[in-house]
C-alpha cells in the first residue's frame, strides 16, 4: 500500500512538473531572433523586408531574392499566398498541408510569413521540427516592427500571438525544392484571404491554445483530416465545429 501511494506520489510530482515548466512562455524581439536563430539549428529564421507596405498577393523579387539566398540551391516559390486580416491562427500548428513527413518529399518545405503590422507577431517552438511529431521546447513569442519576415521548416510547431485585437495584416507563402514540386501540386495556384470582424481574446480561446500546444502530437497526426480543410457537414464538420479548431489551409 505504502508503495502504491510512494509511485503516486512521484506520478503526480513528475506530472505536475512537466506542466509547470511547459506552461513557461518566453518573449523575444525580431532582432534578438535575426541575430541568433538560424534554419539549422532552431528551424527558423528571421529577416526584414522593408517594402512590405508594396507586397500583396504575389511576392515581390526582392522578397523572393532575399528568401531564397537563405535556402540551398533550386528552392522556387509554389504559386500560393494565404492573406490573414484581423484574424489569428491562435492554436498550435504544423504546416500539415506542406508537411515533408506527410507528403514524402525529399527535401524540407518551408513557410514564408510577411508581418505588416508592428507588435507580438508569433509563437513558435524552437527545433521542435526536429523532434516532430513531439515537442520538447517551450513557447517562445517574437515581437517585431512591420516588415518582420519569418522563414521556417513546415513541420515547425507554431501559432499567431495573442495581439489584444489589434489590427493584423499578414501573408504567407511556400517555397519547396525543385524536384518535390510534382508532390505538393495542391498547394499551386492557391490564393485565398482569410478575413474577420470579431475578435475573440477570451480566456476559452487562451486554453484552447495552451491545449493545442499539450496535445500538439495527436491534434497533428489522428486528426489530421481536420486541419486539411473546413468541412461543411458529417462527423468531421461537427468535430470542426464543437471544437473550435480552426482550419489551417486553403479550401
């Protein structure tokens, strides 16, 4: 019995501080990350584009120059743009959509965001594409002028900060290998504006995101299907619905 209650005892500590320490956020500006973050050892990067105020659907060449100096060799942008206004991807995420786990391409696909407005701009988890589908590394979120471009690995755990409902302009592109283009063909000639009036910085939606982040493992992989696209109707639109898990992608 004594025994029993020793092995609880140590369960719950361990437990209680796996949550503690997880539950940890850090705060970060665009310099501090342009500086010390890099593609290969965090999965990310950080850079400006000063003629963000020009840039809308289609990227500009000099956008597409400065990203793809950072990449190896016979990187090319697939034509996609996704536009988010006033709304916030707020839940934890991978790029399921352009994932190289799920759609076997050879090389990593990345994910461009162009931040036009100053504040918090994104949570993302250091190296945890590395370690996909578990995370071992704990929030960090990156505050930036307008103009803050990230550039990171798709399989990257991420989401939108919290902005106290601040207006928010952003867009996001994909760049992948040459020789994976044949494999991501549903991705091309994708241009979608995601746009809402209503702003929802409320204390479910705050859990909901720290849950996203919890259970980030079986929300990426067993419910995948709800992440690909917003479902109208049957089990899956229910699901959508009833958990508020907002859809990720272009349809």
């Amino acid at each position: 019995m004594n025994k029993d209650i020793c092995f609880f005892c140590v369960f719950i500590s361990i437990t209680l501080f796996y949550v503690l320490y997880f539950c940890v956020e850090h705060n970060e500006t665009a310099n501090y990350s342009i500086a010390h973050r890099t593609l290969e050892n965090d999965g990310f990067l950080v850079f400006m584009e000063p003629d963000h105020n020009n840039i809308e659907k289609d990227p500009s060449n000099a956008l597409k120059k400065n990203a793809l100096s950072k990449l190896p060799p016979d990187y090319e942008f697939l034509d996609y743009s996704y536009a988010i206004k006033n709304a916030t991807l707020s839940t934890f995420h991978r790029d399921v959509t352009s994932s190289q786990s799920l759609y076997n391409t050879t090389h990593p696909v990345y994910t461009l965001i162009l931040y036009k407005y100053e504040g918090c701009l994104l949570s993302i988890c250091p190296g945890s594409n590395f370690s996909a589908p578990f995370v071992y590394s704990q929030i960090v979120n990156i505050s930036g002028p307008a103009g803050t471009c990230f550039l990171f690995n798709s399989e990257i755990l991420h989401a939108g900060c919290f902005n106290h409902c601040k207006k928010r302009d952003i867009i996001q592109y994909k760049i992948a290998h040459k020789d994976d283009m044949g494999k991501l063909d549903h991705l091309n000639k994708v241009g979608v504006e995601k746009e809402e009036s209503k702003c929802d910085d409320t204390l479910y939606n705050r859990f909901l995101r720290k849950c996203s982040y919890f259970f980030e493992m079986p929300i990426n992989t067993i419910f995948n299907p709800l992440l690909q696209k917003k479902h109208e109707d049957g089990l899956l639109g229910a699901l959508q619905d009833y958990s508020s898990i907002q859809f990720y992608n272009n349809t």
